[in-house]
C-alpha cells in the first residue's frame, strides 16, 4: 500500500492559491473511477482505490499548511507503512511553472509543510515537487504563494494537472525518471493531455470523463446553458477566483 498526499490550506478562500497545487493535483488524481468518495480521518479527507496493482490512500491533510505533518503521520502510522510507502505533492519555488522533480529524502527548501512532515516521520520519503516559479525577491514570496493562479497560467497548469493523474501509475511503480520524462513531453506537446494514450487508469476515461474538472467547468456553458446565461455553481465560482471571466 501507498499513502499519496497532496499539500495545501483548507477552505474555498484558499483553493485557488499556487500554494495549494498539491490538493489540485491530489484533486485530479481522485476523479480515477477506482476511487472512493473522500471522508474526514487523520485530521484530513482520504479515499481508498488501486492505482495498477497497487492499494494506495489519497490523502488531503486539513490541518493547514504548517501541521501538514500531524495527518500525514497518523495515516502512515495507522496503516503501518514506512517513509519509503509515502508519496507528497507540493508546490515548489525553485522550479519554473509547469517545471516537476521527483526526490526522495533532502532538505525541506523552507516549506513549512515538508518542514512539519520531516519532524512527525522523518526524511525518507518521496516528494513530487510541483514548480510555480519564484517571484524573484524573498519580500515577495509569502504574496506569491498566497496568492491565485493568473488567467494565464491555465495555459500549463491543466496539463500538467492532468498529466500528473494520466501518468501516476508509472510514479506508484517507483519509476521516478520516466513518469518526470512523460509528464514533460505532455506539457511539450500541443495535443490536449486527455487525448493521448497512457498507461494509468485515468487514461481509459473518454470524452467529458477524460478531461479535468477544470476543463469541463470552463465547458460547460457551450454544451449546456442556455443562450445568453453564466454558469453558476462552486466550480464556477473557483474558475472566476482562478482565471476571471474570459
């Protein structure tokens, strides 16, 4: 078994914000059918599936940011897995936007979440570092990863949102340089990620099913509203705080 968790603060104020790129990715990891409905355990939201033939827990720890380690040891220690068995998704400041790393072990860079994880189970684990970009002076850190994704970043981050989910079975085998590999020629390529073959199970969805929660909200207004309307609803709402209107 696997515990897979992705990284960020909880609450609608907060979903949009680069710094919640590991509950987006986590997010989109979860629509595979495999999946069960997420519920409340070990200070988080988790759901049960098999990525391949792996059992493997998703994990959205709630307890903001800086805990982030209190949830994550609780799962792993409740499900007797070792360091080596766990997987985090985070936003990461020294890579370029769309940019991803996969590491096991190391420094924790200054995030408070993997500072906070190091000390409940140590450094042993497997981090999935997800590039944001740095806004170039230290001053401006704390604004820019508590601050929303630009329209314009929707250009790379529904792809490699989607490629993340698309490819995560190759990162369950342990096969750190190709599912690195797969995920750049992804984002290199001009074709929509949902409309290539893959090896993970998100890869067997087709049409509206193969495509993200971000692409079908932006969507659905074409297919489904009426002339002359706006879409309403959460989703919706998250797309105006992500991107405004267009």
């Amino acid at each position: 078994m696997l515990l897979i968790a992705g990284l960020g603060n909880p609450g609608p104020q907060y979903a949009g914000h680069r710094h919640n790129i590991g509950f987006m990715a986590i997010d989109e990891i979860h629509r595979d059918p495999s999946f069960r409905p997420w519920t409340k355990k070990f200070k988080g939201e988790i759901s049960e599936g098999q990525i391949g033939a792996e059992k493997v827990l998703l994990l959205k720890p709630l307890t903001f940011m800086n805990e982030s380690g209190a949830s994550v040891g609780d799962a792993m220690r409740f499900y007797k897995l070792e360091p080596g068995q766990v997987i985090v998704l985070h936003d990461e400041l020294d890579l370029a936007p769309a940019k991803v790393r996969v590491k096991t072990g190391g420094g924790n860079g200054g995030h408070n979440g993997l500072r906070s994880i190091d000390a409940h189970i140590g450094k042993d684990y497997r981090r999935v570092r997800l590039g944001i970009g740095h806004p170039g002076s230290k001053e401006r850190v704390h604004g820019h990863v508590l601050s929303d994704f630009h329209k314009v970043d929707r250009e790379w981050l529904e792809p490699l949102l989607e490629a993340v989910a698309r490819n995560v079975e190759i990162l369950v085998k342990g096969e750190d340089a190709l599912f690195m590999n797969r995920l750049q020629l992804a984002l290199d390529s001009n074709e929509p990620p949902s409309a290539k073959g893959s090896s993970g199970g998100a890869a067997m969805r087709d049409g509206s099913k193969g495509q993200s929660h971000i692409r079908q909200a932006r969507q659905a207004p074409s297919q489904t509203a009426p002339a002359g309307t706006q879409p309403t609803g959460m989703m919706a709402d998250m797309l105006k705080r992500l991107f405004g209107r267009d």
